[in-house]
C-alpha cells in the first residue's frame, strides 16, 4: 500500500477502514492470488494431476 489507511475508531477501538480505491482493489487481488495458491496446495497434496494452462489449450487443439 502506498499510502496509509484511515482508520475509524467508535470507543477507542478500530471499527472500520477507509482505503484509497487502488489499495483497495490491490488488496483485493492478492488476497484472490493467496486463494488460489492455497486452493493448488491443496489439491496436489491430494494427490490429483494437474497441468499448466498452455498444455490445457494445446490438448484441445489451440496454438499458443
């Protein structure tokens, strides 16, 4: 984040923050980037094969 947050106090505690909308939407991201890294953690320790998305789209017969 590349500037502060604001926070919002309601009897001295943290109630709430305000973002500036690009912090906000970058927070977004890499927390949606974190789900999915866990999401492929767990699905290798399950043992299920996986393949990147390149050979997906070769395998059905689209050039990359």
């Amino acid at each position: 984040m590349k500037n502060k947050p604001d926070f919002i106090y309601r009897g001295n505690k943290p109630v709430a923050v305000i973002l500036k909308i690009n912090d906000y939407e970058k927070l977004l991201e890499d927390l949606e980037d974190a789900d999915d890294i866990n999401y492929l953690k767990a699905i290798r320790e399950k043992g299920i094969e996986t393949s990147s998305f390149d050979d997906y789209l070769s395998s059905r017969g689209i050039n990359v």
